[in-house]
C-alpha cells in the first residue's frame, strides 16, 4: 500500500498532534515511544516518570519545525529496507533507489491510498474476492463518505504546507513506478519521472545537504 509522500508525513504529525500532551490536566496518549500523562506542575513518561515538560510546552512542534528532523523520502526508506536504514538525510544513492524499484517491480498488485476503491478492486478482481464498490450497505456508504470529507479537508492542509521536493522527490518517482505497473504499461522502466528534475537534484545535490537535525 502506498500513499502520497507529503499526504503520508502530514497524517503523521496529526496523528502525533492529537496525542501529545500540551496542557494542565491529565492526557494519556503517546508521544514516540512513550505513554504520556500531564499533571498539575510536569508532563511526564508514566512507564519511567522521566523526561518532564513544563505545562504548555509542546515537544511535538508545528508541522514545520517536525518535519525538520524526519527522515527523507520515508515510503522509499521502508521499501529498500536494511540498505537504506544507515544513509543519513538526503543520501540514498542512485544504486538504492534502482534496487528500491527493482524490489517495487516483484509487486504483483499495488494499493493507494489516494485510489483505494479502484486499487483495491483490480486485486480482489484477481484473488475474486468481493468489488468494493458493490458493497452497498449504509455503514459503508457513510464511511466512504466520510473518507472523501476527510481527504478533501486533508488535501487542503496539506497544500498549504512549505514544502522540499527533496523531501519526497524518490517517492514521488516511486510512487509513480507503482501507478505505471498499476495500469499495466508495458515497460514501466525506461520512460523519465514526472519529476525526473528533482530526482536528479536530489542525487547531485543531497549529498552536499546532509542531515542537520
């Protein structure tokens, strides 16, 4: 399953918005890898009672100043797996990106996000499981009409984020790859990316970046 870059880092961070204590008062949630609750004077880990923050503090941050110190590229990241764990910010080579496409091209079906009902309807066409799309009870109905609400409000936060295509650029071409195989083109391979640009910038140029944060 795959899913835009960008959509895919913000759903993070507003995931990790919802949980994070930031106020007086108790909330349980999680922060990392660990479980939270504020009191009167402290946020503290309630497993090791360590790493206090004083109330009202925010130790998540804006999207921004998150997105700052997470890695690049993360879908690309998963896929190419224990040879791309050790390169720092801005530094999968040119090599691990073909391997990480090599890897995708094994893939018999792809689900996206973005796409689900159609994605998800070409794999259980192949395996003859039910069509998403005949399903038609009112649960349902209401659940893909919440889905649409909430990508479009999604959509729209996201759009309006400050954005480095380096950040996503061999996503991006991953991601596509996979919509190329997802349509059945005959040689997904030998046809440049939309964003052939960035992805060349990233391997000419984000050596020179490397990782700050």
């Amino acid at each position: 399953t795959l899913r835009d870059s960008k959509q895919r880092y913000y759903s993070h961070w507003s995931h990790l918005r919802r949980l994070a204590p930031v106020g007086p008062g108790i909330q349980v949630g999680g922060f990392g890898d660990a479980s939270w609750i504020s009191g009167n004077n402290t946020i503290v880990d309630i497993r090791t009672k360590e790493r206090p923050i004083p109330p009202g503090v925010d130790p998540l941050g804006t999207f921004q100043q998150w997105i700052r110190g997470q890695p690049d590229n993360w879908n690309t990241r998963i896929l190419c797996g224990a040879k791309c764990r050790s390169h720092p910010k801005y530094q999968i080579t040119r090599e691990l990106f073909q391997y990480t496409l090599q890897r995708a091209d094994k893939f018999a079906h792809f689900l996206f996000v973005e796409d689900m009902e159609a994605s998800y309807n070409q794999l259980a066409r192949a395996y003859q499981w039910y069509n998403y799309s005949t399903v038609t009870t009112p649960y349902l109905i209401e659940e893909k009409s919440k889905r649409r609400k909430d990508k479009e409000e999604a959509n729209l936060k996201v759009a309006q984020e400050d954005w480095d295509p380096l950040m996503s650029a061999l996503d991006d071409a991953l991601y596509e790859f996979a919509k190329r195989k997802f349509h059945h083109e005959k040689d997904p391979w030998h046809k440049p990316f939309r964003n052939q640009a960035d992805v060349d910038r990233y391997f000419s140029e984000g050596v020179q970046w490397g990782c700050l944060d």
